[in-house]
C-alpha cells in the first residue's frame, strides 16, 4: 500500500522540479541584430606631376641629383627650372635633370 502512494508523489515531485528548471522565452522577442562593418570609400588623394621643394630638404643621389620622396612617389630636381617632377623614363636622358 505504500507504493501505491510514492509513485504520485514521485510523479508530482519530479513534475514540480523538471518545469521550475526551464526557462520560458518567448518567441516574441527580437533576436540580436548582426552589426556589419562601416565601410568608408574614400577618393584617392591626387598626385602632383611638379612640386617645389626647398633644397635643402631633398636628399642626394650617387650621381650627385637630387630627389625628394612624397607620399611615396620620387620627385627628381630639374636643374633648369628648379622644381621636382615625378619620376618618368623620359628623365634618364634628359640633361636638365643632371647638375650642372
């Protein structure tokens, strides 16, 4: 007779326990927003075909020219006219851009 009366204990207890230990969510809620990655395009800077530099800030070369690094990019002294242009093939020839 007493077995009779621990299986609906047993069953309401077990019962009491399984349920309290479940949480209830419910399926309303707004599940979390993935963030993306802000991506900024910017336009690239333009570059200068000629600039004007202090001498005294460009630096020598073995073969005595001199040049100035921007951004990069080499400016080699035309000793003609005393700006820095980019560096292009046509240079290697021309006899502006070795001193004098």
């Amino acid at each position: 007779m007493h077995v009779k009366f621990l299986i609906p204990v047993f069953v309401l207890l077990s019962f009491i326990l399984f349920s309290c230990s479940k949480r209830h969510i419910p399926e309303t809620a707004e599940k979390p927003v993935e963030k993306k990655p802000l991506i900024i395009i910017t336009k690239p800077t333009p570059v200068p075909k000629v600039i004007t530099v202090n001498d005294a800030l460009a630096k020598q070369a073995p073969d005595g020219r001199l040049f100035y690094d921007l951004q990069g990019r080499r400016y080699w002294r035309n000793y003609d006219d005393g700006k820095y242009y980019l560096f292009s093939k046509m240079m290697s020839g021309n006899k502006a851009f070795k001193p004098h």
